[in-house]
C-alpha cells in the first residue's frame, strides 16, 4: 500500500475514529488504559500499533488493523506517540489522512523539558545506548528529543491537513490536577458518552520501569511483544510489569543545569508558538 494525498477510497479506509498521536512521555499510555475500559470504545489491542509509519506495520495491510478492533464496539481508536515525531517520521501525517481522513486526533502535552528529561530516563531504563547527558547536546539524541518536545512544528502538518478542529488538545497537567474534566473532553471530541473517571494510576512509570530487569524489558518490547499483545490485554501487561519490577531501582544520570538551560532556551521559540496555536496558559511548564 502506498499512500497518496488526499482522502482514500473505501477499500483503503483504515476503521480507526480517533487517534491519539502523542507526544511521547506525555500521558498516552494512560490515556489508552483508561479509554480502553469505555463501554463504547475499542481502543486498539497493541497500546502503539504504529501502523501509519511505512517501514513499521504499515505493510501488515488493512485487515491486520481492523483485527486491533473489537468488532462489537462502535468507536475505535488507538495510541502511537511514534506519530508525533515528526523529524523521525515525516510520512506519518498525510498516511494517516489518506486512510483515516475523518479521524479526530488528540494531542496530549507536558512541560517540553521535563518531557525530554523523561525520555531521556526512559530510554535509559530501557538500556538503550547513550551519550551521558554532559555530552548529550547537538547529538542525534538530542535533536530528536527536542524535535518531539517541538510541539508547534509536531502540529503543523497535523493541522494543515485535519484542521484546527479535528484536533484536541489536553494538557499533562490540567489531565492530573482534573481528570474527570480532561476525560469529558475528550470523550465528547471522540463522539463517545461521558464516563467517570477516579484518581488517575500511573501508567509506565519509569520508577516501575527502573525495577524490571533489562533483560526482562528487552524481551517484552522485542521478541516477546507479539505474543504478550496477542494474549494478554492493557491492564494484564500492565499488572505483569509490576510483578516483574522486583529488581534493583535504577536511577537515571540527571541533566546538569547547563544542558537544562540549554533545553529551555532551544525550545523557547517554538513553546511561545505552540501558546498562541493552542490558545493554552500552561502555566506550570518551565519554558
């Protein structure tokens, strides 16, 4: 399948109504979990499907989306923070419009340099390989973390090609400080009826992930993923990670106050942008 600008026909339709497109770190993972548990709401099987990115399960074709699907629900959506990585995956966008041109998309945000910094131990977590984080600027690391924490620029082809109101946009804060309000905005954009929603758990949580051996976490995100999507569901995978967090806790390296700095003046710009597109205070973010 290749994607071609504009709307597709009805073969090439992907059965997705909404899609929460990011921003990585930011909340997605929670926001999957507790949609999941709507009674009209089939959130996707496998949390990130990332099928609109090509090269990713893009080739796995239509019917293996649909399958993500419980048939018997009437709204679907799914969760892939890979979406709103724009320098990493510039396709994403138009791909997703071709196929799912009337889908509404939500865009949950945090402070943009604590949302790096979180990447940062995440990926540490994970054992990924690294520079420290003294040597972290102008890398390829860096620049893709800044890029993701760009929220302005992550938006521009989103809206260039869903509008302005297609998008939903929801602050990481305000979603802690008043989850009930956030969910109620977001199920009325999604066309969904309110559902109440309590005190909010915490989702991936990297003190959780600090305590899961590597090796485990390797496994889970690699060879073991297809298995644990297709047997187990969200809440299941989640309760297994807990079970495995029985290790050491692993404490990531913390940014030193110069490459915060440098963070915050990076991203100052188009911070300032992203207030006057969204028409948002945040008035706890850093920068």
């Amino acid at each position: 399948m290749a994607a071609q600008p504009g709307g597709g026909s009805a073969r090439d339709r992907a059965p997705v109504d909404f899609v929460i497109i990011g921003a990585m770190r930011a909340g997605t993972t929670t926001l999957h979990s507790v949609l999941s548990r709507h009674p009209q709401i089939s959130m996707s099987r496998d949390k990130e499907t990332d099928f609109f990115i090509p090269g990713r399960n893009y080739g796995r074709g239509l019917q293996w989306y649909l399958d993500q699907f419980d048939p018997a629900l009437p709204i679907r959506g799914e969760a892939s923070p890979n979406y709103a990585k724009l320098r990493d995956f510039p396709d994403v966008p138009q791909t997703l419009s071709h196929h799912a041109p009337d889908a509404r998309l939500v865009y949950v945000v945090r402070d943009p340099v604590r949302r790096a910094v979180s990447q940062y131990a995440h990926s540490w977590n994970m054992g990924l390989a690294l520079p420290p984080p003294d040597a972290l600027a102008d890398t390829h690391e860096y620049l893709s973390i800044l890029d993701i924490s760009s929220y302005a620029r992550q938006l521009d082809p989103w809206r260039a090609l869903f509008g302005p109101k297609r998008i939903l946009i929801v602050d990481f804060d305000a979603l802690l400080a008043d989850p009930q309000a956030q969910f109620d905005r977001i199920c009325a954009h999604v066309g969904a009826d309110p559902m109440p929603v309590a005190a909010l758990a915490a989702h991936n949580a990297t003190s959780e992930l600090s305590r899961v051996p590597r090796p485990l976490l390797r496994l889970a995100q690699g060879p073991l993923r297809p298995l644990l999507t297709r047997l187990l569901d969200q809440r299941m995978r989640d309760r297994l990670r807990g079970l495995a967090a029985f290790g050491p806790n692993r404490k990531p390296p913390e940014f030193p106050a110069p490459l915060l700095a440098r963070l915050r003046q990076d991203l100052a710009e188009d911070a300032a942008r992203f207030r006057r597109l969204s028409g948002m205070d945040f008035p706890h973010w850093s920068v």
